[in-house]
C-alpha cells in the first residue's frame, strides 16, 4: 500500500473520529434536553393527578350537598302546604293562564265539596260555580254583572282587597297578588268576627253619640235654669254688700258671692269642656272689629283689676287692620281665660294685651300674635307644660288661695288649635308671666277711613301715672303726626307752658282733684280742649267745664281718631243744653231680675221702664222712644230676638238704631252667634255683672242728654263681683 493511501486513510479515520465526536457531543445534548423534559413532564403529571383527586373530592361535596339542598327543600316545601292547609283562611295559586295549580282545603271548602272545583279548573270556571250555585251573595246585581266586574277586577293591573258576603252569612276578603313570573297567588281571610265586632262597635259609637247629645242638651237647659235664679242670688247678694253691714253680716254676703262664682266658672267649664271632649265644638267665623273686641274684654275684666288696683292696657299695632274675618266668640273666650288669669295671679302692677299683625298674601291675611303680659306671682320652669293639661294647676304655697276647675287653660289651648294656631308661655318665678298665642286671620277691607284730624292740631300734653300706658299712647299719637309730651304728674303740666294744642288727662291721677287741675287750666288761659281718660265714673262737675270730653280706657284706635277730629278749642265750642235724662228700657219677665237691675242703676241720674215679654217691649218703643234698651232672649209671648227683629223693621227707612243690648242665661257655644244675628248690638250673659252693665250704658249715653252721675258718684267697681273667665259665648 502506499503512504498516500496510507495517508488518506488515516484522515479519513481522524475526520470520521472528528465527525463522531460531533455527533455523540449532540447526543449528549439531546439527551440532556430529553431528560430535562422528562422530568417536567413528570411534575406536571403529578400536579395534574393532584388537582384531578381534589376536583373529584369536590364533587363528592357538590353532589352531597345537592342531596341536602333537595331534601330541605322538600322538607319546607311539605311545611309550607302542611301550614296552608292547617290555616282557617283560604289560599290558592292560578298560573299565568288562570288556571288553578293548587289549594288549601280552606279555600275549596268554600265550594262546599264540589268535585270540580279542584286543581285544573279556571279562575272563569269558578266564579260561574259560586255564583249559579249561590255560594257568593250578588246583592242586587245579575249574575253576569257579578262576573264580569269580578273578572275586571282579577285582570286588572293592581286589584284593591274587595269583601263579598257568603251564603252562610260569613264575610270574606279577597287579597289576590300576581308575581313577577305572572302566578297569581289568592288570599280569602275570614274577617267575620271583625265585621260582627265593627257592628257592635258602630252600634255603641251611635249609642254613645245619643247619651252625648243628651248629655249636652241636658247641660244647655240645666246652665239657663241654674244662671235664671243665680242672677237674683249674686246680683241682690251684690246689691247687700253696697249696704251697712257688720264685719259678720259682709263676710256672709262675701261668701255667697264668691260660691256663686265659682259655681259659675264650674258650670262655664264644664259646658266647654263637655263640647271639646265630645268633638262638638265648631268655629263660626264672621267678619268683627278685632280692637273692639279686646276692648270688650278689658271693660270685662277692669271692676276686677279696678278693686286689685291692677291697670289693664291695650297695645294695638298701630299700622294692623282692625277688621277680619273668624270667630268673634272663641277668641274673645281665649282672651278673656287668658287675661282673666293674669289679673286673678297679679297682686299689683299692670296686665298688657299686645297685638301685633304679619302681612301675608299681599295684605289678604294676616298672621296675628297675642300676648298677655302681667307682674304677678310667676310660673316655675317645670310647670309652664303642666298648666295646660286638663284639671291641672300649678300647687305650692303662693297659689293654693286662687280656686278654679283647672281647665280654663286646657280649653284655651285646645280652642287655639282649632284655630289653626300655637300657645305659649314665657315666665320668671316671682317677676310675671306672657301668655301668647298666634292665628291666622283673613283682613275684611274697610272703606270706612278714618276721620282726618283737625289741621290745628299739632302738639299734644300727655299725663298718665302708669309708665307702659303712657308709652303706648305716646307710640300711637306719634303715629298720627303729634309732637307729644309726656308727663307724670299734674304738677309738671303746672310747671311746663302752657302751649299744647289738646291735654290727654288720666283721670285716676294720684293725689289729684281732677276738676280744680281742669279749673286751674283754664284760668291759666289753656283753651286747648281736654280730653280726659278713664275707666270708671267722672265727676259731672268736671264734665261740665268747657271743652271737657272723655275717652274710656283702655283706649282704641278709631275712638281716640274719632274724639279728636270732634274737638275744638273752647273759644270756638258751642254746648249743647242738658234737656232731659236718658231713657232706657229693659225687658225682663223675671220680677225679681227686675229688682235686682233696677238697684243697680238706682244712682244713675236716667228714666228707666221695664217691659215684662217681647210685646210690651215693642209697644214702649214707640210710645217711651228709648235711647238703649237692654233685652232679655227668653220672654213669654215675644221673646227677645223676636221683639228685636220687630223693632229692626220699625226702624227701616228712619235712619234710626237704637242699641239693643241681650241679656241671656244661654251660654252654650254659637248662641251668640244666632242672639247678635236678630239685630241685638251686644251680647251679656247672667248673672249680670254691675259695672259691666253701667259701662255699656256710659258708651251708649248720647251727648244731647243729662249726665248720667250725680255731684258724688257712687263707686261703680267696688261691689263687682270677680269675673267668670270662661263665659260661653264671650
């Protein structure tokens, strides 16, 4: 062989030993890869054979608690039909096509066993059923009506529970509900017992509402016939304390005056309260001069503050319509519990009644707040709720001598209410109390304006002794274009020049003769007129100087406007002469009301004649030609509202009207309503109280006649007994 073949042999065997090498080096590679694969595939193995073991553990669970699921669900659904059929009320399920799917026994017992009421049968189907077999009572109506509304009921959108009445006399109500899926689930709840016990209940309601109108029929004629004979008994019991009495004489006839009244303030009371527990008790709302009403109240109640030496005072707001519209007689008997009660706590000071007026709809209404404001004794802060409630009053030591039935408050509060307002109370122990309440009233448009005052006068002097008086007054004259000056005693008029267009006197000055003060005056050479103010009699001396007028207190708006447009200066006055006494007659059948009236006025320099029934009264119209007559309502043959209405047709035409004042025992709620209604110009319930009356004659007294008192007047207000502060009516 040769070495070049030798040679290439050996290179060829190194380049396949190379080649080898290569190969088994990417075996080796491959095999590395291989393992490394293996081994992954391994893991995930095992992992797979892992989730596959907890995947069939789960639905073992799933599966056994599938079984659980289905088993409680069948145990709650035999519960809920074994509870179905166990109840007395009837309860089905009608599928989407009305078609029953099933019921309880209670419900297909209705159908008293009939084998086609059962599940299967339409809702159609049974309503034919029950009413061709008499099961439901169709009332009046057809058959075919019944059905038909029944099925407008079933189909409608929203059905109301409806009530029908069975054979047996046994009420059902339907309740039937369409759910979402369009099932219809019906309800038949047996209501009988509450439909017999509805009855009994309505029958005793109309049992109870007769014993109520009984009882207050009962109590309206039981209040006239107890207040016909107490009129004689307080009004003479009155008339005695008047006379010389020993120190034991004067305390009996103290206490038959005072039980009088508080039998009074009982019987007022429980009228009211009778009504308001009863629902009975309605508003009547009128068109009224709310200032004058006030005022009437404060004429009231000032014999009572007169003798406590207490000052009543009327703050109106000066820029408040006067007139509204509601119930004169309600709100007259809220103010007069609520200004009652201050002057019955006040031992001395002053009570103010401030009314003051919000606008709302542009002018239309106005909401008006009232408050009551005095010096006396005082509430606790723990009390001021408790007051309200009924047959409650406040008990300690510095109250227990103010009787009363405890319910005037709670009558008060309630009235309110039904007004439409709120009631309050403000108080500091031992320093006074403000009682206010608020309304809503509608304004009447007055065309009636006010009289324009005197273009001469400017400057007005102002003596009042009471300091809140006398701020109030000033407020109002400033308001009407006055420079004022006040002053407080009579001493520093004397003092001051004398250059005041009118002097605004208070009658009541202390330590003051008001009629030499005047003289005094006009020796100086005042001669501005003089307008004195009072709440009680005037010495006619005094009355008889020149350019002397009065003005009552407490003192309204339009009547202190009028009495200052009708002044003059004493210069240019002209007095009319004192031709002759003033003229009332009073009719009343009761002869001893009679007497009791007669003693009354006994002092009063007047021509006085009593007509016994309505036709003597109308007779002594035209012949005596009164200038007051004073009206008792209940009278044989005529009575007053009669007699009145007469006496109105008489009067047609003249221009005449002559005040008519009712004098009544009535005092149940709306009586005054329908008194006023027959022409009577005011309103006096019995026993009638002295200086109330001698007060309504004083604004009635016409100027062309004598003056009503005597050089040496007897004291109006000192036998005024104290005033009933729940007056029906009032």
């Amino acid at each position: 062989m040769s070495l070049d073949t030798l040679a290439q042999e050996r290179r060829a065997r190194l380049a396949a030993e190379r080649l080898l090498e290569l190969k088994q080096a990417e075996l080796f590679q491959a095999n590395k890869k291989l393992s490394i694969h293996a081994r992954s595939l391994s893991d995930e193995i095992i992992v797979k054979r892992e989730e596959t073991e907890v995947l069939k553990n789960e639905n073992f669970q799933v599966l056994e608690d599938l079984d659980k699921a289905n088993t409680a669900a069948f145990i709650a659904e035999r519960r809920l039909w074994d509870s179905i059929e166990t109840i007395q009320d009837g309860f089905a399920v009608f599928d989407p096509d009305d078609i029953m799917i099933a019921a309880n026994p209670a419900y297909l017992n209705i159908f008293d066993g009939l084998k086609d009421v059962r599940p299967g049968i339409s809702y159609p189907e049974i309503l034919n059923i029950a009413v061709e077999e008499g099961i439901i009572d169709i009332e009046s109506m057809s058959r075919s009506e019944f059905v038909e509304a029944a099925l407008d009921r079933w189909r409608a959108p929203v059905r109301e529970p409806h009530t029908i009445r069975l054979w047996n006399n046994q009420f059902i109500k339907l309740v039937d509900r369409r759910s979402a899926d369009g099932d219809m689930v019906s309800l038949g709840l047996n209501i009988t017992d509450s439909m017999r016990h509805a009855t009994r209940l309505k029958q005793a309601i109309h049992k109870a509402e007769a014993a109520n109108r009984a009882k207050s029929t009962f109590l309206a004629n039981m209040s006239h016939e107890i207040r016909t004979p107490m009129n004689g008994m307080v009004g003479m019991a009155d008339l005695m304390s008047e006379t010389d009495l020993n120190e034991e004489q004067k305390i009996y006839v103290d206490t038959i005056k005072s039980s009088g009244e508080a039998l009074l303030n009982l019987i007022n009371d429980v009228l009211d309260f009778s009504k308001i527990e009863a629902s009975k008790l309605t508003l009547h709302p009128i068109p009224f001069d709310l200032e004058r009403s006030i005022q009437d109240v404060i004429v009231l109640l000032q014999p009572v503050a007169k003798q406590k030496g207490i000052e009543l005072i009327i703050d109106y707001d000066m820029f408040m319509p006067t007139r509204f519209i509601g119930d004169q007689g309600r709100i007259r008997q809220v103010l007069t519990n609520l200004v009652g009660n201050a002057v019955k706590f006040t031992a001395k000071g002053h009570v103010i009644v401030r009314i003051v007026g919000l606008p709302e709809d542009d002018g239309k209404r106005q909401r008006v707040h009232f408050s009551i404001e005095d010096t006396g004794i005082g509430i606790a802060t723990e009390m001021r709720t408790h007051i309200f409630g009924e047959f409650n009053q406040v008990e300690d030591e510095r109250n227990r001598k103010f009787e009363g039935t405890g319910l005037g408050l709670a009558i008060t509060k309630q009235l309110v209410a039904l007004m439409g307002g709120d009631i309050w109370v403000d108080s500091e122990e031992g320093h006074g109390s403000c009682f206010g309440f608020k309304c809503t009233l509608d304004v009447v448009e007055d065309d009636i304006a006010a009289p324009p005052l005197p273009a001469w006068m400017h400057k007005a002097y102002l003596i009042d002794h009471i300091d809140a008086n006398c701020a109030i007054l000033e407020k109002q004259l400033t308001a009407l274009g006055f420079e004022v000056v006040p002053l407080d005693t009579a001493q520093n008029l004397l003092e001051t020049p004398l250059d005041g267009d009118i002097y605004l006197l208070d009658n009541n000055l202390p330590d003051t003769d008001m009629n030499n003060l005047i003289l005094e005056l006009r020796a100086r050479g005042v001669t501005a007129p003089i307008l004195l103010m009072t709440s009680g009699p005037v010495s006619a001396s005094t009355l008889e100087i020149d350019g002397t007028a009065t003005l009552q207190k407490p003192l309204l708006r339009s009547d202190l406007c009028l009495a200052l447009s009708s002044l003059v200066p004493v210069k240019a006055q002209s007095i009319d002469p004192h031709n002759r006494k003033m003229r009332i007659l009073a009719a009343e059948d009761n002869k001893t009301n009679q007497l009791v009236f007669g003693k009354m006025l006994k002092f009063l320099e007047i021509d006085l004649r009593f007509a016994n029934n309505g036709r003597e009264a109308i007779e002594l119209y035209e012949s005596f030609d009164p200038d007051m007559i004073f009206m008792d309502i209940s009278m044989p043959e005529v009575d007053g509202k009669e007699a009145t209405r007469t006496i109105r047709n008489m009067e047609l035409g003249s221009g005449k009207h002559v005040p008519i004042v009712a004098l009544t025992a009535h005092a149940m709620a709306g009586d005054d309503q329908e008194i006023l209604a027959a022409g009577l110009d005011h309103y006096m319930t019995k026993p009638l109280r002295k200086a109330a009356i001698i007060d309504q004659i004083l604004q009635r007294h016409p100027a062309h006649c004598q003056p009503l008192l005597p050089e040496e007047p007897a004291t109006v207000a000192s036998s005024t007994a104290p005033t009933d502060t729940t007056m029906a009516g009032e």
